[in-house]
C-alpha cells in the first residue's frame, strides 16, 4: 500500500499545472480577441464617421445646389454649363472660402480634394466630383474622411421647373401694392381666385388699402417687415375688416415663388402683317402687325386687334378708343427696364377672346393660314416687360394674364381678368377709381403661352448610392 502511494506523488501538482497553462493560454486567447474586437470596433466607428462625412457633404451641395435657378430660355446643352457657373463664377451661390474649381475643359466641378477636403468638425471633411448626367441632370461622387479612413457615396441631381409660379395668384407683384378708392378684387368661382402675393423687399409698407376697397382672397408678402395699411371702415381682406382681415387673411416671410420669364421673341415668328409707323392711327382692323419702334401711335375709334400685335421699344401706344383683341399684344422689352418709358394705355372699354375660339361650326375664329399655330398660343392678353400697362375702361373679358413693369388700373377699368395679373416692378402697382377686377383661374394648369418657368436643380433620392470604389 505505501510503494503504490508513493507511485503517484506530485500528480495534482502536475495537473494544477495544467489548468494553469490551459487558463493562461484561454487568458492571451481571450486578450487577444477582446483586443481585435475593439480595434474592429474602432475601425468601424471611424468608418461610420467617415460614411457620415460623405453623406453630411451630400446634404452641403444640396443645399448649395438647390440655389442654382436658370432661364428656361437655356438650352438643355447649356445647362451643366449654366451649373458651373454659378458654383465658380464671380456670383456664386457658394459662401467665400468654399473649395471649388473646375476642370480645364469644363466638365468637372471638384470642391476640395484628397489633400486638402472641406473640413466638417473635428478629424472629419469631405471631397466631392459633380459631373453632368447628360441632359439630365447632374451626378456627384463625394468621399468622406475620418483619420486615415474614407468612404464614398454617389447622389445626383436632375433638371425641373418651378412647380409654383406667379400666376398661382390672382395678382403677383415684386412692388407693393395700392388699393384706393372703391376697388374690388375677387374670384368669379371661389376666393382664392383674387389671392394676392407681394414681394415688396424696397418697400415694408407692402399693401395699402384705402376707402372701400375689398381683397377677397388672401395676402402673402415675402418682405419679412411688410406690413398692411388699412384705411376706412370698409378696407378689408378675406371678407373681413380691421385687424382681424390682418390676423386672419395675411402671411409675412413667405418664400418667393417663380415670376416665369416673359420671351417675347417667341411671338415673332407670327408677325407677318403690315409694319405701323404712323403716329396717328384710325379704327380698323389690325391683323398680325409690328408697331416700329419710336412711333408712340395714338389708336382712334374702335379698333380691332387679331393675332399678334407686336410692339417694339421704345414705344409708348395709346388706345382712346374702344378696343376688341382676338390676340396677344407683345410689347418687347427688358424685364429690368422699370422706368416707365415705355408705356401700353387703354384709355377706352376693352374685351377680347381667346385665340383660341371657335364659331358654332367649330372653324376657329382666326382660321386665315396667316394665323397658323397661332390658335395654340393661349393663356396670354397682354406680355410687355419693361412696359407700363394701364387701363382707364372697362372690360368685358380680358381672355389671358396680363404681365408688364407697372400695372395700373384706374377710373372705371373692371372686368372679369381669364389668367393673372403680373408686375415684373418693385414699384408700387395702383389701382384706383372704381374698379371691380374677378379673377377666372379654374381650370387653368399650364403656364401662359410664351411665359418660360425657371429651371431649377433638384435632388434626386434613387441616385444615392455607396459603391465600392
């Protein structure tokens, strides 16, 4: 018994052993792991930051970019040019100091780079490439960086119009707006059909009512210290007076909306009558005719306008008489011009039809070959930027809107208006006497014949991706 004990001495010791060297090893394994996992961790964690700075670039351009606004006059060739200009040129919607510049060739806009990114916070920044998606729009490559990691991302941008513009309003002025006298403003359906939206930034006295004068629809006023001057009893808004027409009918701050961009030269191609350069012109009928420019006629008796009537500058055209308008009276000049030079005044009563009326055979109207594709052209009475437009009588129909630098109607000018009322001026558009304007907009979904929306560039969400560069 005593020699097999003996046999056996030191066993646990052994055995502890063991467990001591199989613990250790388990101990480095599980160091080793915890380790790996927290640099995997941390290397994770600056690839999220980096992930983040790309997309936090993303959101940077897009609020920059979402600025850039073009004539739709532009061809869609021009666009990306259009783009780069404004990110690089002498006004750009870029702040100083942002990193931008532009290929040789043009066809790449870089903001930042590897070696110097746009800093963001910290150890973060980004570095972006915007090329051009064809016509389409435009494409941007934007990689992020967190210490020594990056990550990329893709976005895009496309191409699109305004989606709302001035003649969502019964009248849509730059100028503020004067109401005087016994002035009446509504809709021929619905209120909403007078709405009126003044931009006013000269002026913080945006709209002035005085007397009678009554707005059916509601007021929105872009100036955010524009005010509204009430004076009289009955002066209101929305149907009702005081303060309360105020309270409850008037919004200051609103965004500013698109004032589409007159083309006059889109009417030309119809002008195929006789040149008037006469300054003394009796009634007739006046078919498709340009008015020479610096012959500022006086237009006697009653006159009747077909087609197009188109007025070059400097003029100043008078109608004293009465007028009846199966047409569209361009007046061509510049929507910066708000000097009142040049000038359209209808002294006498007026009404007109569309272009596109029919007889009860369903023949148009204009049905001569000399008015070919001119039937097509509706939505449109009157288009003369850098032109003051006034009316004096009344009207029975003005078939289209009306757009000019300086809108004025006064004595007994009223009528029902088929479009909007438009002025391009930051001066103060008048209307006094006793006119009665309704508005018939329902129904009306397409921009005027002639009238271009801004292009604007829009973010597009299914462009974004992360690829694996």
């Amino acid at each position: 018994m005593t020699s097999r004990t003996k046999k056996h001495r030191g066993i646990a010791l052994v055995t502890a052993l063991l467990f001591v060297a199989v613990f250790a090893a388990l101990s480095v394994g599980m160091f080793s792991l915890s380790r790996q996992n927290m640099w995997a961790a941390a290397n994770l964690h600056t690839a999220n930051r980096a992930r983040s700075s790309a997309e936090s670039g993303l959101e940077v351009l897009r609020y920059y970019v979402s600025k850039i606004a073009m004539l739709g006059t532009i061809s869609e060739s021009e666009r990306f040019a259009t783009v780069v200009q404004a990110l690089t040129g002498s006004s750009t919607v870029l702040p100083s100091g942002f990193a931008c510049s532009v290929n040789d060739d043009g066809t790449v806009v870089s903001f930042g780079n590897a070696d110097s990114p746009i800093a963001l916070t910290g150890d973060q920044g980004f570095y972006a490439d915007m090329t051009a998606d064809g016509t389409n729009g435009v494409n941007v490559l934007i990689t992020g960086s967190a210490g020594s990691l990056e990550r990329s991302i893709r976005g895009s941008f496309t191409y699109g119009v305004e989606e709302h513009t001035a003649f969502d309003y019964g009248v849509a002025s730059k100028g503020p707006v004067s109401l005087a006298g016994n002035i009446l403003l509504s809709g021929v359906n619905i209120s909403v059909e007078s709405d009126v939206y003044i931009e006013s930034m000269a002026y913080n006295n945006a709209l002035n009512i005085q007397g009678s004068s009554q707005i059916a629809g509601d007021v929105k006023i872009v100036n955010p210290d524009g005010y509204v001057t009430l004076k009289g009893g009955q002066a209101g808004i929305g149907g009702e007076t005081g303060a309360a027409a105020i309270q409850n009918h008037v919004q200051v701050g609103v965004d500013q909306t698109d004032f589409p961009y007159p083309d006059t030269a889109h009417f030309e191609q119809y002008v195929n009558g006789d040149t008037i350069t006469q300054s003394s012109v009796s009634g007739g009928t006046y078919e498709n005719v340009r008015i020479a420019a610096g012959t500022n006629p006086t237009f006697s008796g009653n006159v009747v306008l077909k087609g197009i009537i188109y007025v070059e500058s400097p003029n100043q055209v008078n109608f004293s008489g009465n007028v009846d308008v199966t047409g569209i009276i361009v007046g061509e000049g510049s929507v910066t011009d708000n000097s009142c030079s040049n000038q359209i005044n209808f002294a006498g009563n007026v009404n007109s039809q569309s272009v596109a009326t029919k007889d009860a055979s369903g023949n148009y109207i204009l049905a001569d070959p000399k008015f070919n594709g001119v039937q097509a052209e509706t939505g449109t009475f009157l288009m003369a930027p850098g032109f003051k437009a006034s009316f004096g009588g009344n009207f029975g129909t003005l078939n289209g809107c009306i757009a000019a630098n300086g809108i004025e109607f006064y004595g007994n000018a009223g009528g029902i208006i088929g479009g909007s009322v438009v002025n391009y001026s930051p001066n103060p558009m008048v209307l006094s006497g006793n006119s009665d304007l309704l508005f018939n907009r329902s129904g009306i979904v397409d921009v005027p014949s002639g009238f271009v929306p801004e292009i604007v560039v829009r973010y597009n969400a299914a462009g974004y991706e992360e690829p694996v560069i």
